[in-house]
C-alpha cells in the first residue's frame, strides 16, 4: 500500500500602487422629466499581482517496503516507493517547494467600468 500526499498552498500577493482615475459622462434628456445617462471610469495602475505556491510531499513508510513502476519502459517512468531506504525514491516525492513564484505581473493595468442610468426629475 502506498500513501503519499502533497500540501499545496497558492496564494496571490498584491503590492500597493498609486492609482490614476479618468472618467465623465453625458446625460441625455429624452423628455422634460427623465432621460438616461452614460459614465465611464477608468483606473489605471501598475501591475504588481504575483501568485505564488508552497508544496510540501510526504511518504507514509511501511513495512514490509513495496516497490512499483507505473509506465516502464517509457521515460521518465513513475515510481511508487513507500521506504525511504529503497532501491529507488518514489518519483512524486522531492524537496519543499516554498515561494515559488508561477505569475508575476508587469506593464500597467486598467480597469474600466462603464455605467448607463436613469433618471427622472420631479
């Protein structure tokens, strides 16, 4: 029997930037007491969002210590191996992973938000 697992951790991080806002809009009287209107703003910053990973395997030993080869023959083959003495290591076991960073953002962002209303006078 084997028993392995992996803890994974992602997290994403985002610094702190200064944000720069642009924006109007137009009203549009469609009678003396209402009309519709239209905003538009948009948000621009730099991008600092990353995502980063922690993973950390763990094997349960056992005894009597079992040996498998999933795929053989083919390259590189999955090995199953619950002893840490055997013959070889389990392939899905290695080192911690910590802060590892798999994005990392760059250039400038925008966020742009497009408003349309109602209004009504009385």
């Amino acid at each position: 029997m084997f028993s392995e697992t992996d803890t994974v951790t992602i997290r994403d991080s985002e610094r702190r930037a200064f944000v720069g806002v642009l924006g109007g809009g137009i009203k549009v009287p469609v009678s003396p007491s209402w009309g519709i209107r239209l905003d538009v703003r948009a948000h621009i910053s730099k991008n600092t969002v990353s995502n980063l990973v922690d993973a950390t395997p763990t094997v349960a030993t056992r005894t009597p210590s079992e040996t498998l080869f999933a795929f053989p023959g083919v390259n590189p083959t999955i090995v199953f191996n619950n002893s840490p003495a055997g013959p070889v290591q389990s392939s899905l076991t290695g080192p911690a992973v910590s802060n590892f960073r798999t994005f990392a953002g760059s250039g400038t962002r925008w966020q742009i938000s497009l408003v349309p209303g109602f209004f009504w006078r009385f």
